[in-house]
C-alpha cells in the first residue's frame, strides 16, 4: 500500500522474499470464499434443481420447480446485502454473483422456450447480450479489471426474474391475467436487457479499450 508522500509500502503480515528467493515469516492465505459467496454457488445448484423439475410434466414438479426458483432469486437478494454490510465484499464474489443470475435466468429461459411459452428470439437476445458483457468482463479480468453488476444491470435481474415467476405461475395455474402479465414484464426485461448490456460494453470500451490505446498514442 501507499503512505501519505506517495511511497509504496508492503502490507503488515506479508512475506518478504529472502536473498535467495525463499519467503521469509508465514502470511495467513486471503480468504475468498466468504459466506455470500458459498450462497451464491448454492444459487448456481439450485438452477440446475429447478430446469430438472420445470421439464417434469407432473403438476407437483412444477409447483417444487417455482418454490426453487423463488429460493434462488431471495438468495441473489441476501447475498449482496451479506456482502455489503459485513464488509465480504470480494473480487471473487463480484465475478459469480452476475454469473449466477444469468445462469438462474438463462436456464429459466431456455426451459420456458422449450415448453413454447417464450419466443426463441427474445432468448436470443438475452443469449447474445451476455455473452457480449461476459466477453468484456473477461477481457476486462485479464487486465486486473474486475467490472462489477451496475444498478441497470441488477434492475434488468429483477425484472427477469419476475417475469419468470408470473410465467411458471402461470404454468400451474393457467389464467389469461397471468398471461398478460407476464409477458408485460418480459417484454420490460427484455428493453432493460438491451440497455443495459449497452451500457456495460460502454464502460468496458472507455475502461479496457480505450484508455490502452490513448496511452500508447
């Protein structure tokens, strides 16, 4: 770290190499698996529990595939607040919390694309839009960047998962106002999408493209 003239300094704790290379002391290991991270890995397990009982065609498995949904999208919920408010705030943590929501939602698409209820081209768009953000993310990583889930990005989430709730809803109740409903909502994750995958390629271009090609001028 820095002191206040400027100069860098090493952190309290940290090795420091001996003339023959070896670390001298021992350091305690930087813990990155914290709480809300394992909350958000569980959140990646429940995706794949909800596509397998969402494709059952017994009426129980839907209402079992709804309840995990709902469990997954509270976790994306409690696991930023956990984060934020215990001070667990990591790098690691920053990367898998976006990428298990796409993989809830995604998931979540692509089982209601496959029982006919949403349009594959409103699956393609999401596809396509987070495989682009996903791009600049990694090419944002590799330069020690790590571009977080913006406000646009987390309120498209939201959306989509509300959208998707009314939608499953709908699968075991099957009523006209939740058809309206949901698709309302679908259509609103799906402006929400676009812009906000506009946005992240924006930041990434002035963050990772470039300021790199304005310092080489």
């Amino acid at each position: 770290m820095s002191d206040k003239h400027g100069q860098v300094t090493a952190l309290e704790g940290t090795p420091r190499e001996s003339s023959n290379g070896r670390e001298q002391g021992s350091a305690r290991p930087v813990q990155t698996i914290t709480g809300p991270t394992i909350l958000t890995i569980i959140r990646m397990v429940l995706s794949i529990l909800f596509m397998v009982f969402v494709l059952l065609p017994d009426t129980w498995a839907k209402i079992v595939a709804l309840v995990v949904f709902v469990i997954a999208c509270i976790t994306d919920k409690i696991d930023g607040i956990w984060a934020r408010n215990s001070k667990q705030v990591t790098d690691l943590g920053a990367f898998l919390d976006p990428l298990a929501d796409k993989m809830l939602t995604s998931l979540a698409f692509l089982t209601l694309v496959c029982l006919g209820i949403v349009p594959i081209w409103v699956f393609a768009i999401i596809l396509v839009r987070d495989y682009a953000v996903d791009g600049m993310r990694m090419m944002a990583a590799r330069d020690g960047i790590t571009i977080a889930a913006s406000f646009y990005g987390k309120l498209k989430t939201t959306i989509q998962m509300i959208a998707l709730i009314i939608l499953l809803l709908n699968l075991i109740v099957n009523l006209e106002f939740f058809t309206i409903l949901g698709n309302v909502a679908l259509y609103l994750a799906l402006a929400l999408t676009i812009f906000s995958g506009i946005d992240y390629l924006y930041k990434g271009y002035k963050t990772v493209i470039k300021k790199p090609t304005q310092k080489t001028k």
